[in-house]
C-alpha cells in the first residue's frame, strides 16, 4: 500500500481550499484562540437586553464558525494519515481550542433559560436580528430541563477532554498501529489485507479467499480483545456519565435527543425490524443455497449469489453512472456535483495510515445546544474508503467548512454521498473524500 507522500496530487482532496498551509492554520488558531476572552464580556448580560443577547449570539456563530474551519482542516488532515505526528498534534490543539470555547461559553444557556419566557419572546419579536436564532432559541427551550447550572455546565465542559480516551484509543490501534496479516489467492499470491480491500475480498467467489480474509481480519482483533474491551467500556462509561448529569433516563435517550428523535420511533424501527426477520431468515436460505454450501458463514453474505452480476467499475465509469442517475434532479443539482467532481472533492484512494470509516460532524455554529461539548463532533462508522467534506460558501465566495460526510462502500456509494450533498441546494459545496 502507498503511504500517503506517494499519493497522485490529482487524486487527493484540495484542502488547501480552506486553509492554504499549515502556516496560515497556525496564525488563524492563535487569532481564534486570542478572541475567546471576549466571551467574558456577555456573561452576567444577556437578560439585560435584546442587543446585549443578539450581539452575544452573534459572536458565538461566527467564533464557531472559526474554530469548526481550524477543526476540519486539521481532522481532514490526520485522516489521511492517522501516524502523522504533527497533524495529530494539530487535531489535538484545534479539539482543545473547542473545549476551551465551551468553557468560556458554558454560561450562556443558562443564562439564557433564566432569562422570563415573557421577556425572551418579547426580546425575539422586536430584534430582527434575533429572528436568525430562532431554530436555536427554540432548541434551548425544548431542552431545559436537561441544562445544568452555570458553575455545572462549566464543569461538563472542562471534563470532555479527559472522557476521550477510550475513543481516542481504538482510533489510533483501528488507523494507525493494526496490521492484518496477508491474504492469498488462488494462485498462491499474497494480497494485502487492509481496510480498504476487506469487503472486495469477501465479494471475491473464491470462498477460501473469503474465509482467509475475514479469519485474518478477526484474528487481530480477538488478540486485543481486552484492551479493544477496555476501550469499549470506557466509551460506554462517558455516554452514561454524560445521560446521568444532564438529567435523561438512559444514555439512549441522551443520544436521541440530540437529534429530536423520540424514544419511540427508535422502538418503532427494532419492532419492525424483528417483526421481518422471517425475511431475513429466508433470504439467508436462499443464499445458502445458490451458494451451494453446507454451512452460511459471514465471509458468504458478500459474495454476489450469481456470478455474471460480479461487476466492477472505475472511478470514471461511477462518475458517469452517478450523474446518469441524478439527472432528473436538474441542471443546478448537476452543477454542484460537476463542482466537486472537477476541483478535487473526493479524496479517492486508500493509503497507509488512512482513517477508516464513515464520519460526518463539524456543524456550522451552535454544536452546545444539544448537550455535547466541543463544536465539532463525529459519527464514525466502518470500513474507510471516503471522507467528503461540505463547505458551506459564503457571499464572498469563501468557502465555510460546514460538515464533513463519509462513506465505507464502493465508489458508488462514495459517489452517492457527494450527490448528496449537491441536494443542499444552491450556495453549497460538496467537498472533499475518499472512495476506491
């Protein structure tokens, strides 16, 4: 596999579209990091008036906004190489720089949720400037009772970078340190196994090719199980602690909340999928049997059941595929997509040390309504052939960086992603990721 210095420079992602070196990334973090005082200014102040309230807002969207630029950049960045020293440091500080805004911020709902609900819709009704908070506001409210006091949420905040361990551990074995031993085909020839190749391999209609690839895999696994245990246990312990303090019932009801998902339609989703199982169990049958073996095992729920559907396409036959598909969506959705396709969005092959898995975080402003600290969160996922960034431009043209998208599957999938984002609508910018 190639390590990342000898990746072709027309197959990488141009992060250079959001910060232009390294150089100007350190300049911008010691600017936001000098603006975070200014914080201190608004405290004790925001039930004094409507101003004193939007100017506070105000300056917390557009810090956020800086600081989630500072955090995706340098996140992208160790992405592509999660051995890389320097960019670790990098992700590290702009992670620190968020908590330290959510420190220095800690007091603001609270105050805000002290402020009489009377005087707050009077406040929102006669300061236009106002009306741009009002998803936000309407969010704080909804989720009051889940709100600590000044001194606790403060406490909260200060407390997330130490809760990260157990993530951050299984993050640098997953990327970094794990190395799977080589499989081989049916010639005898090893084939690296990483990854970025597993699922193509358990795809491949040889099963002893299938089977090596999935033991190998698991193997080094099961040979960490208990630091891989312990690291689990520890994520499992900071959603609990977390639940706990805010006040929720579960730590599963703590998750949903953040995205306004009631606790119902989470049981309505399991109920339904149990009550199709039988489905499931017959499709397993079928399979068994098209596949012709006495025993179904993982390794064989890949593997296409008729042969002549083992199909693979190149980038450039996906991308034609892609915008065959999305045609009816119209000239300006294309536009979007024909963007991203021609200036480098799509960080297309796997190198060594490249994070696995599908992830999608940095949000534009508020991330502290929902209860978890640091603006600029992820959701991980599996197998790691994507990473699509989303700008958001602004009336400059500048690019903001809003969010960060991924995928694991093949380039189809990576494809589909990016044209998801085009479905942002006119102003957006689907950018940067990874497929093979």
């Amino acid at each position: 596999m190639k390590k990342r210095s000898e990746a072709e420079i027309s197959t990488t992602w141009k992060l250079e579209d959001m910060v232009p070196d390294n150089e100007t990334w350190e300049k911008q973090l010691k600017e936001a990091s000098g603006e975070l005082e200014k914080y201190g200014e608004f405290k004790g102040k925001l039930a004094e008036s409507a101003e004193n309230l939007y100017q506070c807002l105000k300056f917390d969207d557009e810090f956020s906004l800086k600081a989630e630029r500072l955090y995706v950049y340098a996140r992208m960045r160790s992405d592509e190489d999660t051995a890389n020293d320097l960019y670790q440091d990098m992700f590290s500080r702009a992670q620190l720089l968020n908590i330290r805004a959510s420190e220095n911020s800690a007091y603001m709902v609270p105050e805000i949720l002290s402020i009489p609900e009377e005087i707050l819709k009077e406040y929102r009704n006669s300061h236009p400037g106002l009306k741009h908070f009002d998803r936000l506001l309407d969010q704080l409210l909804e989720r009051k009772s889940h709100t600590l006091s000044k001194e606790m949420e403060q406490l909260l905040a200060q407390s997330y970078e130490a809760t990260q361990g157990g993530s951050q551990v299984f993050t640098m074995f997953n990327n970094a340190d794990a190395r799977f031993p080589a499989v081989h085909d049916a010639e005898g020839k090893e084939i690296p196994l990483t990854h970025g190749n597993y699922i193509a391999l358990l795809e491949n209609q040889n099963r002893d090719i299938r089977k090596e690839a999935f033991e190998n895999l698991y193997s080094v696994y099961k040979q960490f199980s208990n630091t891989l245990s312990a690291a689990f246990g520890a994520n499992v312990k900071q959603a609990v602690f977390y639940a706990k303090a805010r006040n929720y019932t579960s730590s599963r009801q703590s998750s949903l909340s953040g995205n306004e998902v009631p606790e119902s339609v989470y049981d309505n989703l399991v109920a339904s999928v149990r009550k199709s199982l039988p489905l499931l169990h017959r499709y397993a049958s079928l399979r068994k049997k098209l596949l012709g073996v006495e025993e179904l095992h993982m390794y064989d729920l890949y593997v296409p059941m008729v042969a002549e559907a083992d199909r693979h396409y190149t980038f450039e036959e996906a991308k034609d595929i892609v915008k065959t598909g999305l045609a009816p969506m119209g000239e300006e959705y294309l536009g979007l997509l024909q963007e991203g396709f021609d200036n480098r969005w799509i960080d297309i092959y796997e190198n060594e040390g490249k994070r696995s898995g599908a992830y999608q975080g940095a949000r534009g402003g508020h991330a502290w309504p929902d209860g978890h600290h640091g603006r600029a969160s992820s959701l991980n996922g599996d197998s790691g052939r994507c990473d699509i960034a989303v700008f958001r431009r602004t009336a400059q043209g500048n690019g903001e960086p809003y969010a960060t998208v991924g995928a694991g599957r093949p380039v189809s999938t990576a494809l589909a992603t990016l044209s998801a984002g085009a479905a942002l609508g006119a102003g957006w910018n689907t950018g940067r990721g990874g497929g093979k």
